[in-house]
C-alpha cells in the first residue's frame, strides 16, 4: 500500500471551490489511490444531485442573507453549512472502494475525539441523547465504473436555528419532481464534547485514516492561492458556480400561484424545466387582461427567477402605462412568490 495515500486540508469556504477540488480530483486520481479530503463552507446551503431548490430551501431568505446555493454530483438531500460543520470525502478506485471502511474511519476518528457514535440506516451518524438518538453527521457517495466517493458533514458547533431558516421553504404550489429531504432531528457534537473542535476533529479523523491503511503523508493544504495541479480546474469550477447547474439543473416541475386584488383575481401556471419557463397561462377576472395575457407569452423562454419577472413587467409598464398601479402590485407580489 506504499504511496498511495493522500490527504487535502482545504483553507477556502467557498463550496463551489471545494466541491470543484473534490471533482477534479476524484475524475484525475490514479485508481489505486485512496484520498481524504477536509474542508469546510461557510453561508451555504447543498443540495443533491437531483433535488428542486425551490421546493427544498427558502431560497428568498437565502437571497437576503447571502447565503449561497451549492448543488453537488452525488445523490442526497439539502443540508446547511456553516463553519460549525467539518466536512469530510474519501475516494477509492474499485474494488477497495467500500463506504463501510470510510464509515468506521470516521466513527474511529470520533472516538479518538472523546465521542461515541454508530452508524444509523443508510447514511447517518448518531448519538445517543436522554430524549433519543440525534443525527451528527449526514453522508452521500458518488460511484463510477472504477472509483466511488463517499463525503458528508459532521455537526460540531453549527447554528441550528439558522439550518431551519434556510431548509423550510415558504409554502408553494408546487409539483415537483425530484428526490426530497428527509429531516432528522440533530445535535451538534459540542454538546458532548465542549472542547472539540473542527482542528481537533481533523486531527483525530487524519490519524484514523493513517492507522487503518499503515501509512502517513504530508497533508497539502489548498486554498485559491495555493491550489495542486488539477487540469480542467477552472471549467469545473466554473460550472460549480454557475446558475445554470445549481439552479437551471433542477428537475422538471409546475407552480401554480393565485392571488387577489382590488382589481381582480390573478392565477398562474408556470411549466419549468431546467430552470426555464417553457409554458405560462395567466387567468384573470381583471377588466383589463391584456398586460397580463402579454406577460404570460413574454415569460416563455425566461429564466424562473424574481430578477426576469420583475425585468419584464417593468417593460409592460412602459407598454400599458395606464396599468402601472396595477402592474406595480403584480410585481412585487410575483418577485416574493417565486423567490
């Protein structure tokens, strides 16, 4: 097993410069290569591969407080991220690669760490608590014909009253497709362990993976400034941070809004697919229903974001200028009910 160990600390907290290490490396490394990554990101919130961020997160809060979507490769659900979360992925070419192995590495690692956790259904981590078991850590795996990845997070000090901001979407009529989050209830590892610390849980987590394969390394600290030679680096990450793969890959869905005015009622249908309306039809009881019936053919093509609506419907009011009151009230509804 000499030499085939290797082990990447990452100094950024920006997700899509660390999910776009993590592919980058997964896609180059030899196959008899075994990897740990850590990291950490900070304001963000990740969904799965195949996940609607409009039905999963509360995308308008997100907006307003800066809080970055990240959409990675692997399957999964939504979790939040701050700098109270470690992240952690491990890489094997086949047929080593076994999530097992990377599960009890770093079950071992948090019993280094003063802390004693077993593993729970398909991908969680838990500990016991006097009113039952609380998730720790949560865990998605990416596999291909000759190599496989397991990553996931590890709850140590992360501000639980934000996570709910941000994972409970305001109520929408939406029929989405796509895989949905299971919520489970959480504990952060501060409340068993006071001292830990994402430095500490590293170290422990490091020493675990060294034990079981016999072997240490140097660990090559990343940064933007201090990035390893990854060809194809900068397309990645540039899909990585792209609106078009976090938002526009998005499985195809419908919303259906309804609102009512002093001058009428408005019901919409949108049709989207990857993140762009392709079918709108707008019904009104409103005595004037032309601004609307324009906006219902001008959405077609857009992308579904509050930016496009309120761009179009000030170009409506520049066409119906007896209609700005009305249109005004349109649009600050539309751009709080699709956000």
């Amino acid at each position: 097993m000499s030499g085939k160990l290797r082990l990447l600390i990452s100094e950024s907290y920006d997700p899509w410069f660390n999910l776009a290490v993590e592919e980058c490396i997964f896609r180059q490394m030899p196959a008899d290569q075994r990897v740990l990554f850590l990291w950490r990101n900070d304001n963000t919130v990740v969904i799965g591969r195949a996940q609607n961020p409009w039905k999963e997160c509360n995308t308008r809060k997100m907006d307003e407080d800066g809080v970055k979507l990240a959409r990675r490769s692997s399957g999964g659900g939504a979790v939040f991220h701050d700098l109270g979360n470690t992240c952690f992925t491990f890489m094997a070419g086949k047929p080593e690669y076994n999530k097992t192995i990377s599960t009890q590495i770093i079950l071992d690692g948090l019993l280094k760490a003063g802390i004693n956790a077993t593993a729970s259904g398909r991908n969680d981590l838990v500990v016991p608590q006097d009113d039952g078991e609380r998730k720790v850590s949560g865990s998605a795996y990416k596999e291909t014909k000759d190599r496989g990845f397991h990553h996931g997070t590890l709850l140590i000090n992360a501000n639980l009253s934000r996570l709910a901001n941000y994972l409970n979407p305001d109520p929408k009529k939406l029929q989405a497709k796509g895989i949905t989050s299971v919520r489970s209830r959480v504990a952060n590892l501060i409340e068993l362990q006071p001292n830990i610390t994402h430095e500490k849980l590293c170290e422990t987590i490091t020493e675990s993976f060294f034990e079981y394969y016999g072997e240490r390394v140097e660990a090559e600290i990343i940064s933007p400034q201090k990035l390893p030679d990854l060809p194809g680096f900068e397309e990645t990450f540039t899909k990585q941070s792209s609106w078009e793969w976090n938002f526009g890959q998005a499985p195809a869905f419908s919303h259906l809004l309804d609102n009512r005015f002093k001058w009428g009622g408005v019901e919409l249908h949108f049709d989207i697919e990857r993140g762009n309306v392709i079918r709108s039809q707008i019904y009104t009881d409103s005595l004037d229903p032309a601004p609307l019936e324009a906006l219902s053919e001008m959405l077609v093509g857009q992308r579904y974001t509050p930016e496009s609506l309120k761009a179009l419907i000030e170009q409506l009011t520049q066409r119906y200028p007896n209609n700005k009151i009305e249109l005004n009230e349109l649009q600050e509804w539309l751009v709080t009910a699709i956000a």
